[in-house]
C-alpha cells in the first residue's frame, strides 16, 4: 500500500481547517428577485419565542426579530412595516397633531400601510457542542485537528395571513457551523447579539445561515401578488395610471377599462377561488408615459374612476 506524501497530508490538512473553521464563509445560493410583475407583499414580524432553553446575556426573541427583519429587508422581497414599537409610532403621530407643533412636516394620520402577513418565529435550538465528528473520511487521518466543535441554531417561522387568519406555511431553518476552537461561555461575554463581532463567532455564523435559510424559504412560500395596469385617478380629464417605464407602458398603445375585479368563492367554504374583472367601462390611449406613471385620454365610454382594470386592447378597437 502506498503511503500518501507529506504534500498531501499538507494539502489535506489546508483543507480540513477550511471546513472546521466555519469562518467567512460566504452564502452562494442567493434569494431569487421577486418577478417585476408582481407587488411586494407587505409584511410584519412580531418577536420570536425562545424554546432553546438558552436564557443566558441575549435576549433571543427581540433579536431574532430583528435580525429577521434585517434579512427581509435587505431582500428587496417584501416590504416590512414596524408592529414590535408600534404604539411609539402612533404616540408620535398624535404628538404632531397637538397645536404646539407647526404645521410643515406633520406625518398625516391614515397613511399607514396594512400589513398582509404577520411572520412569527419560534428558536428550537441554539447551542454549541463539542466532540462530534465529522463525515468526511480523511479527517479522521487528522488526529492533531482534534474532534471539534459545532454551534446549531435552529428556527421555525410561521407565515399567517392577516384577512383571514390561515396558516399560509411553517418552514424550518437550521443553521450549522462546525469549528476546531472551543467558544467557551467566557467568549461570548461582553459580545453583542447582532454585533459585528457575533457574527465573527460560531454561533452567530449559524445563527445568520438560519435567519437567511428561513428567508429564502418564507419567499418561495409568499403567495403571489401579481401587480395588475389600473387607473389610479382622473385629473382635468387626464387618466392617470399605476404604471410607466418601470412597467413597459408606451404612447400610443390602447387600453380597454373594465370595472373593479368581483371575487369569485366556493360556496362550500367561502374561499376566494379568483377575481374577474368588472363590466367594460369604456377605452383609452396613452399620450404621455414617466417612470412611474403614465397619462391617457379617453377614446370612448366612461365614465372612468380609480381603481378600474386595463388590458391591452386588441388593434381593431376603434379609436381616432
């Protein structure tokens, strides 16, 4: 039998540290966009349960939560509205309406989005253990490697939606980080959770692998929310519409509105199974297209209001 080389058993050894250490590395498999044809649903976390038994200096729950929000929002998926500190938020509205305040720069009442899904969250496990070994075979070649050590943090979130209080979906997350040096509790003293230097540890490298598996999941679960062309309001007989460059509408294309969408529900259960669009309204052209919006004049019917429905008219719909 052939003895491997020094070289080798260098080579190797390079290698092990690499994946014992657990250190810097970097999340490849990245979060898809969302489709541009569809709205990002409105979403808000509220503060996770701690059911890892693992009470210690951190507050899990409140941080999670936030390292959770973080995640969703650095996505680009989702637009997260504040639910944890929401009476600071109104406090501070009602504040701006007192006459003491002037009236530039007042925050309107009534202009606060409606969350659609509430996110809560719940940590299993978030523990770092020692002696266990590992799969790959060559390791155990390594014996002044030693056996090594692994932090687990493990999160199951829990989708619900707002209108109707069902369970859209409960995904599980389990982040693992195997390394050769023991993070004794004495380590973890004086570290922030969140910090720069936490997520320089093992546990707070699985603890981001866990919030940024659970995010990956909660956005291939989300239900679709597909934007749709409407009429967003009238001015001085110019259509304004919920959509421009951004959403490929051009001058000189022909729209036909249709009143406001009917949902469509199973008589057993009520469920909403569609929507079909209203009763047609009327058409219009469009003479002017922005970035985010685009301006239209009627050709025919009426009258048209806010919130109709438009689909791109077939060539022969008469027109000037």
């Amino acid at each position: 039998m052939k003895i491997p080389s020094a070289q080798y058993w260098f080579g190797m050894s390079v290698i092990a540290v690499g994946l014992l250490s657990g250190c810097n590395m970097t999340l490849v498999d990245s979060i898809p966009a969302l489709p541009e044809d569809q709205h990002a649903p409105v979403v808000a976390v509220i503060s996770f349960e701690n059911r890892a038994g693992s009470q210690g200096q951190w507050k899990l729950g409140d941080g999670m939560a936030d390292l959770l929000v973080s995640e969703l929002v650095q996505s680009r998926n989702f637009v997260v509205v504040e639910r944890e500190h929401f009476e600071r938020l109104t406090s501070e509205i009602h504040r701006q309406q007192s006459s003491f305040f002037r009236h530039e720069g007042k925050a309107p009442v009534g202009n606060m989005k409606n969350a659609q899904y509430l996110i809560r969250g719940v940590v299993n496990d978030f523990s770092q253990t020692g002696g266990g070994g590992f799969s790959i075979s060559f390791l155990r070649y390594l014996a002044l490697l030693g056996r090594g050590y692994t932090a687990r943090v493990s999160l199951t979130l829990t989708l619900v939606d707002v209108e109707t209080g069902q369970i859209i979906s409960a995904v599980q997350s389990t982040g693992l980080v195997r390394t050769r040096e023991a993070y004794a509790k004495a380590k973890y003293d004086g570290v922030s959770f969140g910090g720069d230097i936490f997520f320089q540890t093992p546990l707070g490298q699985a603890t981001s692998r866990a919030i940024y598996g659970g995010v990956k999941q909660i956005s291939r679960e989300m239900p679709a929310n597909p934007w749709r062309p409407m009429v967003s309001c009238l001015r001085n007989n110019v259509i304004l519409i919920n959509g421009g460059k951004d959403r490929g509408f051009r001058v000189g294309s022909k729209y036909v509105a249709r009143g406001p969408a009917e949902p469509v529900t199973d008589p057993a259960t009520g469920d909403v199974l569609t929507y079909v669009p209203g009763h047609k309204i009327g058409t219009i052209q469009i003479v002017q297209v922005d970035d985010k919006v685009a301006f239209a004049k009627p050709l025919e019917g009426g009258p048209f209001d806010r919130g109709q429905w438009l689909k791109k008219a077939s060539p022969d719909v008469r027109g000037p």
